[in-house]
C-alpha cells in the first residue's frame, strides 16, 4: 500500500469487510475485553488460532483501537459529569480537539452538526469543579465562541452486559 494511502487512514491499511464471524467478535469484546482466546474461540465457534488471527487482523486494520476499562465514574471520586456543547470559530476543529483533549476529565470529544460544533463528555469531581473547568478552562480557549453545559443525571453504559 502507497505510504500517501496508509497516512490518509491513520496509519493502517483499509479496513476489510467484516463477515458475521468477525461482527460477533467484536461484540463479544465489546462487551467482555479482558476475554481469553480460548473463550472467544469457543464462543463464535472457530479454533484458536482462527480467532486469534481474526482479532489481529481487526487491530492491524484498525477497527479495534484499543482495549480500556469501564469506569464508574461516581465511585472513582468523579460525581459530577456533563455534556458541553461548543460553538467554535469556522475551520478551528483541529486546535479546539487538542486544547480538549488535554483538559482534566474529557472522556469524549465530537466534531457534530447541528445547533453546536462540538459535543464533551466530561467527569468532574464535583459541580465547583465543574464550574471551573466551564468557566476557566474551556471558554478561555480563544477559537470557543459560546458553550452550553448540560449535566448529566444518570448513566447507562450500552457496552456493559445487560443480562
């Protein structure tokens, strides 16, 4: 593949179609990351070896990024979290993404359509925390126009079981 061809999609080569093997795969990690080969295996019905090629394949393709932890966000201390929506300067995304990404507490980040640019996700010890991350660090970023802060309740974590 053409290094011009490999930069344009992250680093990795284009992404394989996925057969109902690989779907029911990733569902199953999606739900279970820490799942063994061999349960993985067995649970989609191929050998060892064909899940783990399969699993390699998805990384290398890069339709798996990573493997990380589901975190309850109140019990680690985090009691407050919102989504704030951002209005930003025309053709800043990329700047206002790296201001974001470094702020304490962004869990997720969003360039969106709509009424608003950006849509984060944010975990806060508390509402004074929140405030001050609202208030002092983000609408401080030169290229955010106007924010909305909309706090957040309760959660329900869809890659978690249900059952």
């Amino acid at each position: 593949m053409p290094d011009e061809q490999m930069a344009n999609n992250g680093g990795h080569r284009p992404a394989r179609p996925l057969d109902t093997i690989d779907r029911a795969i990733l569902n199953m990690l999606q739900s279970d990351g820490r799942a063994s080969i061999r349960s993985v295996a067995e649970r989609v019905h191929v050998s060892r070896a064909n899940a783990y090629a399969r699993i390699n394949r998805l990384i290398d393709d890069g339709v798996i990024r990573g493997f990380s932890a589901r975190i309850d966000q109140e019990r680690a201390g985090q009691g407050a979290s919102a989504y704030v929506t951002l209005k930003i300067v025309q053709n800043s995304w990329r700047t206002v993404r790296a201001q974001l990404t470094a702020l304490p507490g962004a869990s997720h980040i969003a360039l969106v359509s709509g009424d608003f640019d950006v849509l984060l996700l944010v975990h806060t010890k508390d509402n004074q925390e929140l405030r001050e991350l609202v208030l002092t660090r983000i609408q401080s970023i030169p290229e955010v126009l106007s924010t909305r802060t909309l706090l957040v309740f309760e959660e329900t974590d869809l890659g978690a079981d249900q059952g």
